[in-house]
C-alpha cells in the first residue's frame, strides 16, 4: 500500500509540473507573439495618477498683478472658447491623465533628479520567473549603465535558497586545517618518547592521506558544484531593486526610480531607456524590447551668467622686490666659497639662475643686491657676528663677478640695446660697449640663526613635545652664548647638531629692482579682474561652491545667479532686489519668489519679464517652477500659438 501511494504521489507531482510547464509555455508564446514588452513614464508631478472618472471639488485660482505700466491685471485658470476664442475662466479636474514622454527638469546644486516609473505588464509575471531590467541613460553621447531592477517570482527565489543551501552542505564538509587529518594524540606521545625523530616525519606518519586526498578533491570541485547548485544566484551588487513579487491580483507593478547625475558643461538632455530579459534558473527565455525613450531636458541657471568682462585699478609700483635663500656650506672658521664643498655646486647653481633670468629680464633692471648669511649657534655670538659678515662678503664678491659676465656676454650678443626716455615716449640706441648702469652688492650679517632653530624644533617629528618644551624653556634666555651652553646638556642635542644645526648655515639674496623706463613711484592702471572672470566661467562649469567662493565678495548679479543654484534664495534675493529691473533680472526673481512661496510677486515679476523680453515666454517652460506658474494661470498663451 505504502508504494502505491508513493507512486500516486509522484505520478500527480509530475502531471502538475507538466500542466505547469505548459501553461509557461502557452504564456512565453503569447509574449513573443505579442513582443510584449515593458515601459518607462514620467510620474505624476504633485499627485498620484487619477484611473477613474471621480471628481474632487472645482479650484478656482485668481491672481491680481501689476504690470510695468501701473495697471493692475487679473489672471486666472482659464481655457480658450472654441466659438468666441476668448479665455474663459474653468474649473480643474483630474479625471484624465496624460502620458508624456519628456520633461524639464531644474538643475540644483549641481545636480539632477531623473524620476521615472518601470511599469511592467502583468503578463510578463510567473512564479518561476526573473525578470531583470537595464535602465540605460545616454548623455552628451555617452551611455551609461545605471543600477538593473529585478522582480524575481516565489519558485524562482525558492529554487535560489535551496540550490544555495546544497551548495553549502557541500562546502561543509570541506576541510579547512590540514593539521585534522593528523592523529594528534598518537603523534604527541611518540614526539614524546622519541624527542631525536623529525617532527614533519613522523607527522607525514600520523596523517590520514586517503582523507586528505578526498579534501582536495572536494576543494577542487568547489566552481563545479557551485554551478551545479546554484545557477542563478542572488545578486545584491549594481541592483537598485530585487524584490519577491507576489501575487498581485492582475495589476501591473511600478517602480519609482530616482537617478541623481552630476551636471556637466553644455548639458541640455538627457534621454532614458530600459532593455531586459525574462529568466528560468539559468535558462534566457525572453529577450524584452528596448523601450521608447524618456527625454529630459535640463533648465541650467548657469544660462544667465553675465560674462562681460569686468576690470579692476590695480597700482604698479616702480621698485619692487624678490628674495632667494641658499644654503651654502663653509668650513669651520672659513668665509671662502668652494663650489665642491657639500651641496654648494647644486645651490650655488639655484642663485645663478635667478641672477641668469633677472638680467635677461625686459621688464625689470637691477639697483641692487643684499646678500646676508646666517651662522649656527656653535661658538660665540660676537664671532659668529664677524664670521657671517666675511662670508657675506665673499658671496658678495663671488656673484658680482659671475653677473658682470652675464651682462657683457648680453652686450656683446645684442651688439646695442635701447633706452627708454623718462616720458615714455623717446628713446635712443646705446652701443654695447656702453657701461651698463652697476649693481650695488650690499653684504650683511644676520649672526646666529636662532629664529630658524625654533621653528625647526617645532617642526620636527622625531622629537617628542616634553623634549619640544625643555628647549623652547632654555630658549628664553636672552644670553644667546648662555643659551648655547644649555643646549650642550641636551639629552637630544646630538640631533640639533647633526639635522638642524646645517640648515641654519643660509645665505639670502634680497634682490631690489625697478620698473624699466618707469620714473613715477607708482602708475595707477585698469586691468582684468581675473579672479572676477574666474568666478563667472565656474557659473558655467556648474561648479557652483567655487563660484560663490571667488564671487561672494562682489555681491552682483552673477553671484545672485550661483547663489539661486545653490537654492540660496534669500542670499540672491537680497542682491537682486537692488539690480536694475531688466528682464533678466525680473526673471530671476520670479524664480526666486516662487521658491520662497510668493505666489503673487512670481507671476508679476516674470510678466514683466515677457514684457521686456519676448524670449522669457519660451524660457518659462524649461523651468519648473515658472512652468507652474504658466500651467497654473495660462500666462502667455497668446504669445505661444501667435
């Protein structure tokens, strides 16, 4: 009896599944037959859409305004009378709903909201189906793969847990130490006994190879039962959604989809399409359609940005002035300067260039050179004193040498060069064998170098802060030769000496020059306001934190403009209230009113800009909030079917 009923059992399972597979197979050919396939739409922009007929409570929405000639204008909800053609006012109501295929959608922040909704058809829904959605957006040319939908049905998961559990009662039984094949108690006490033998040999002795051998079978085996098992496992990376779907009583399933993109320059569309498959276990069933495309079109504020160059007095002050440091080594108690000693050829180098370009220079000659050259602390103050001036002398004398060369071989490359009369306007040739004007080499001492040694110790990583604080304490002294016999008794004076004590041994070069032809003191001129210029192509570049950054000071009509895209309203509202009203400016303040949920200054401001500017009738449409305002009042109807 027992097996009769078993076979039963299994013979009713089998007709099931095979009344189930044909029912799958009659559906899947319908689909294809049909090329279903699934959709994107816009959703609805303030509600939910309406799929009966049921009425809500008429509106009525009136609007006093004033336009720019004083008289005061009424607007309302209105539709044109097919027989008078007049517009008349009408009550709203939201019986129908309207299917578009495009948007206009406001630029925030630098970035966009793209809303949409996959509708997919009750047909395509089956128990032992998944189905995978690829939205695909395509932008300046370029496409990108955005985040699938998967709908997977009740049997189809259901075979995922179970193909998942099989796979991990296998990886179970996997071995990970190797050391459990080992017979640890038999090989202890003869490790014990035996103390001379080899430990690996007599744990190769112990081990159970034939067990071993099984494990890494059963390791390598490991992809092979993974696909066996699991043929379509659970995909958590690159899914917006996967979700079980139930059943859902012969209604189609929404997803609402919101994808934030970064702005870029020239960006004005953006177009959105879906593609996908219909899935058993591993098996492609269906290849869905790719869907019509959703448009959307982007409403930049960065259009506005005003780009006439804006200039600013800056002052040119005939003498100026450029400094360079070298460390440059001597010996012990020496001022002479060898070019071999240390880092000197490399730093002695860095100051010849620099003298090199300031005399090929066409802006700028030379009046004169100081040169100063600091000392270590080792010593005495008073001889470190006469010590740096010696130096500074001979780096005073050694440069001076190496310039004069640089001029003549200029003369001698020009053969004449001209100089500028003091009015600016007369000049006349000298020959190159004319004295060039000297350059004054100034020496100086700058004695023990103790301003630089704190802010090394202060700087540096290796010494702790307790240590930082004992030399910063000996440092009060106003004894500088008392100061450094404190440092002598340093625990950490070893460093002192052997990192810091070298970069204190500088030599500065103080370089002071003049405005070639230039005879007032200062010339006060106009020139571009770059950082101003700066500001304004990052407005264009949506990168709206810089701009504010570089136009915040300015507090003009373009930094209202980056302020209204940061959704600081009150900031450019401040600003533009004190423009002059064009239409530009008029518009923006719409924009901003409506923000600000005035309704009334909105609708009056940006009339005023159709009046002052026709284009704004068209412009209204791409922004959202004035595109309310346009819906809501019919403003400029007229205008668009003329």
């Amino acid at each position: 009896m027992k097996c009769r009923c078993r076979y039963r059992v299994l013979l009713a399972s089998a007709l099931v599944l095979a009344c189930v597979g044909c029912a799958q197979s009659r559906k899947l050919s319908e689909i294809r037959d049909r090329e279903l396939g699934v959709d994107l739409q816009l959703p609805a922009k303030n509600t939910p859409p309406k799929l009966d007929s049921t009425r809500r409570a008429p509106v009525h929405d009136t609007i006093r305004i004033t336009g720019l000639d004083g008289r005061e204008v009424l607007l309302m909800r209105a539709i044109r009378d097919d027989e008078t053609g007049d517009m008349v006012a009408t009550e709203e109501l939201d019986a129908a709903y309207v299917v578009a295929r495009f948007r206009n959608v406001a630029e925030r922040h630098g970035k966009i909201d793209l809303e949409f909704q996959v509708i997919v058809p009750r047909e395509l829904h089956d128990s032992h189906w998944q189905l995978r959605f690829h939205p695909e957006m395509y932008v300046l040319g370029d496409s990108l793969r955005l985040d699938d939908v998967v709908i997977t049905g009740t049997e189809y998961r259901r075979a995922q847990l179970q193909g998942l559990r099989q796979y991990e009662r296998y990886a179970g039984r996997i071995v990970s130490d190797s050391m459990e094949f080992v017979d640890r108690r038999s090989l202890g006490i003869f490790l014990a006994r035996n103390t001379k033998d080899s430990e690996r040999e007599a744990e190769y002795h112990y081990t159970d190879h034939f067990a071993k051998y099984l494990n890494g079978v059963r390791i390598s085996r490991k992809p092979e039962m993974w696909r066996k098992y699991v043929k379509a496992p659970i995909v958590t990376e690159g899914v917006r959604l996967d979700t079980v779907m139930q059943d859902i009583k012969g209604k189609c399933f929404i997803y609402n989809y919101v994808q934030t993109i970064n702005t870029r320059p020239k960006l004005r569309k953006v177009d959105v399409v879906l593609s996908g498959a219909i899935f058993e276990s591993d098996r492609r069933l269906y290849t869905i359609p790719v869907s019509e495309p959703l448009s959307f079109y982007v409403s930049s504020l960065n259009a506005f940005a005003d780009g006439t160059e804006r200039y600013k007095t800056q002052v040119v002050h005939r003498a100026v002035s450029a400094n360079a440091s070298a460390e440059i080594a001597f010996r012990a108690g020496r001022s002479e300067i060898e070019e071999s000693l240390s880092d000197n050829s490399r730093e002695i180098g860095f100051i010849k260039s620099k003298l090199r370009l300031l005399a090929n220079n066409d802006e700028f000659d030379i009046d004169s050179i100081i040169i100063t050259s600091f000392a270590s602390p080792e010593g005495s103050a008073a001889s470190n004193v006469s010590l740096t001036y010696r130096r500074a002398k001979s780096a005073s004398d050694y440069f001076s040498n190496f310039l004069s060369r640089i001029r003549d071989s200029i003369r001698r490359e020009e053969g004449f060069f001209v100089s500028v009369g003091d009015d600016f306007s007369e000049g006349m040739m000298r020959r190159a064998d004319a004295a060039p004007e000297p350059i004054r080499f100034l020496s100086r001492s700058g004695g023990e170098n103790w301003s630089a040694l704190e802010a090394l110790v202060l700087a540096d990583t290796v010494l702790t802060e307790s240590e930082k604080n004992e030399y910063l304490l000996l440092a009060r002294n106003p004894d500088p030769d008392a100061r450094e016999r404190a440092v002598r008794q340093l625990g950490f004076q070893s460093r002192l000496y052997g990192e810091m004590y070298p970069k204190l041994r500088s030599v500065r070069f103080d370089f002071h020059l003049h405005r070639k032809g230039m005879v007032k003191d200062t010339v006060h001129t106009n020139v571009l306001d770059t950082v101003y210029m700066d500001g304004v192509q990052a407005i264009r570049d949506h990168d709206y934190e810089r701009a504010l950054e570089l136009l915040s000071p300015y507090q003009d009509f373009n930094t209202a403009v980056a302020y209204l895209a940061m959704d600081r309203n009150r900031s450019a509202l401040s600003i533009l209230k004190d423009c002059p009203k064009d239409a530009k400016v008029n518009y923006m303040l719409a924009l901003v009113y409506q923000r600000l949920g005035e309704e009334r200054d909105a609708v009056e401001c940006y009339v005023r800009s159709c009046e002052q500017d026709p284009s704004y009738v068209y412009r209204g449409n791409l922004d959202p909030e004035i595109s309310e305002l346009i819906r809501k009042y019919n403003i400029n109807k007229e205008d668009e079917e003329i």
